[in-house]
C-alpha cells in the first residue's frame, strides 16, 4: 500500500492548520540527508524551521489522522506563535 493517496486527502482536511508538502528524495538528496531520511515514506513535522516530530512507515488514514492531531495539541505554544492572525495580530 501507498502512503500518498492518503497523504493527499489528509492534507485537504487539514488546510488552515498544517502546511504539507513533498520531497522526492532521490532527486533532492541533500535535503533527505540535512534532515535524516534514511528510508521513505517519512513525514517530518517542523515548526517555525524546528523538527518538531518525525512518522515512519506507511500508516492506515486513522492513524496518521490520530498522529497529526497529537502532534497539533504538543505544538500550540509553536503554532500560535508562527500562525498568521497572530502575526497580523502583532503587526497592527
């Protein structure tokens, strides 16, 4: 089974709360290597340029949902911080 089909339809339910992207790690080496990737599928978490927390291995839909939202309940302090109302916030 193939992680990106899944990460693809979580990534629209999260929109507004987590920026997802992709690496195609055979072609940006140097990036799988600054962030030590030594095998795939790997989704590195980060806030505000910080790895904040790292899923290996393909997962069902549940469990990467059930990750994702643990990771958003450790990381408030972070997220509020880096979000943009409260950069608007700041700005005004």
């Amino acid at each position: 089974m193939k992680l990106m089909p899944i990460f693809e339809e979580v990534s629209k339910e999260y929109n507004g709360k987590l920026i997802f992207g992709k690496v195609n790690v055979e072609e940006q080496d140097e990036i799988a290597q600054k962030n030590g990737v030594m095998g795939i599928p790997v989704l590195k978490m980060f806030c505000k340029g910080r790895n904040v927390g790292e899923l290996v291995g393909y997962m069902t839909r549940e469990k990467l949902v059930a990750e994702l939202d643990k990771l958003l309940a450790t990381i408030s302090d972070c997220l509020s911080q880096s979000s943009i109302l409260q950069k608007e916030v700041i700005t005004k």
